[in-house]
C-alpha cells in the first residue's frame, strides 16, 4: 500500500466532526471536547433535556465534561452518553452536585477525590490525554484557591510532559476578562450576596483573579482566551437567557477549558456556544474545544 493512501486511511479513523448552528453547515475536523454545566441535571427543566440531547448528538463529540449531574446515577450516565455516541462513562459521585466524563474512547485510570474538594474531582485518562473535570467552589475564593493548589500537587505527579486538560465549571474569573467587567456591576452584586448569605465571593471588596493566576503561573494555557481573534465580542458562560428565580448578576466567564502547552499549540477552535438554542437549554453556555 503506498505510503500517502496509508496516512490518508489512518487520518480518516481520528478525525470527528463538530459542528454548531453558528457555524453549520460547515464541518471543522479533529478531536472534539465539550463540557457543560446542565443545571441540576435537567431535574428543574425536565423538558428541555429532550433538545439538550439532540444538540449533543449534532455536535458529534469526542470526550464530553460534564457537570451538576444531579439526579444522575451510573445508569443514567451511561444512557445519555450512548444518546451522543460514547460507549465509555464516568461518575463522579451520585449525591450534591456529581461531574461525570464520557468518551467514544476507554476511560482509563480514573481517580476520585472527595476530601479538600467541595464538588469533589474527578481525574482519568483518555488516548493517553489527561482530563480533570473540575467543579469549583461556588461562593468562596479562599475554598477555590485551595482546590486549585490541591490538583496542580496532584498534576505534579503525573510524568513530565503530560499532556493535560482542566475542563469545567470553574466558578472564578480571569484577568484576561477584567476589561469586560470594568463597568462595575460585578462588585455590588457580590458585596450583596456575601453580606445576605455569609459568602465569600470577593478579595478585599474586589474581583478575585488569583485562583486562575495559579494556572497560568504553572504554565496552563486558558484555551478559550487564546483562540480570540480581533472581533471577539465578550459573551460569558453564566447567566443564559434560561428562566430562574432571583438575581444572577451581569455576564461573566467561569467555564474554562485550561490546557498545557504541547496540547495548546494543536488547538483549532476553542470557544464558548452562544446560539439561540443554548441559550435556553442550561443556566450555563457549553465550552467546545477542536485539536489535531
């Protein structure tokens, strides 16, 4: 067999398509990661999980981080996961607020780590990739900053040059997001929510970068952030246009994908899903990543 039909048969095993409506119909190729909060699980908006589904059938995904899989069993996992293709699944847990990882690929060596996590952390490999699915704290800095100095210990025992993934809800903020939240909404909205529920959401009255900044520090690439080009309009992940009681504060960025740098310089796409379908099926926009 010649050489160039070899690679071309190869190529055409690994490569997936991911498509949304913003883009559609065009296909983009490559390795394709979604992660997603579903708020609650869809136990709150039961009717809208039917269109959840099908809008990850046509996304056509790889590996898919999800999180607040309330409700969820291994089951549960098991069947949605098989809605979008996977035959592979992971639970973090079946109590509070699980995460869960699903793959058309083995999951291998998973870890679960409940103690110094609020959410707890789910870790596994895939294609000899590693995935941290990651659920923040969601109403304390000082709690978040410890979860982050918790798994980069733990990333320092992986093999050097691993290739990584931080997939998730992150519940923080980025400084390369500042300019975007220099309108000052942000503040008062916290000061309020700190004061009327004993939370601890801002440093010294202010915004808290510091808990990514550890990231960054340790060399992970923030992939969404690196893929802007220069008609980025800001969007945010959280809040959608979903219907929910109470205030929920201005736009703001807390669903990253992080990525170290042998992984980053392979990426093709990596952006937040604003469309007028995910903007109603979660209180969260999904974050879709494509690479070689």
């Amino acid at each position: 067999m010649h050489k160039f039909v070899l690679v071309t048969l190869v190529l055409t095993l690994v490569v997936m398509t991911c498509t949304t409506e913003q883009n559609a119909p065009k296909k983009q190729t490559g390795y394709c990661l979604i992660s997603y909060n579903v708020w609650y699980g869809f136990t709150r908006v039961p009717e809208r999980k039917p269109d959840w589904l099908l809008w990850m059938q046509e996304q056509a995904p790889d590996f898919v981080a999800l999180q607040e899989l309330n409700g969820y069993d291994v089951d549960q996992l098991k069947e949605d996961a098989r809605q979008w293709g996977h035959d592979h699944s992971v639970l973090l847990k079946e109590d509070g607020f699980p995460t869960g990882l699903t793959s058309r690929f083995p999951i291998q060596d998973v870890k679960i780590y409940r103690d110094g996590f609020h959410h707890g952390l789910l870790r596994a490999t895939i294609n000899r990739f590693y995935f941290y699915v990651i659920h923040l704290h969601p109403s304390n800095w000082q709690f978040r900053h410890q979860e982050i100095s918790r798994i980069l210990a733990d990333i320092r025992s992986l093999p050097k040059n691993a290739s990584i993934f931080l997939v998730g809800d992150f519940n923080t903020f980025s400084r390369h997001d500042s300019l975007f939240y220099a309108h000052g909404r942000l503040e008062p909205f916290f000061q309020t929510r700190d004061a009327e529920y004993n939370e601890q959401n801002l440093k010294n009255g202010t915004l808290d970068y510091t808990v990514l900044d550890q990231l960054m520090n340790a060399g992970f690439i923030d992939l969404e952030f690196s893929q802007r080009g220069q008609d980025y309009q800001f969007t945010g992940s959280f809040p959608t246009k979903i219907e929910k009681p109470g205030d929920h504060g201005s736009q703001r960025r807390l669903d990253y994908v992080f990525a170290t740098a042998n992984l980053a310089e392979r990426i093709i796409r990596a952006d937040i899903v604003a469309d007028e379908r995910t903007w109603r099926l979660s209180d969260h926009l999904p974050m879709l990543v494509v690479f070689e």
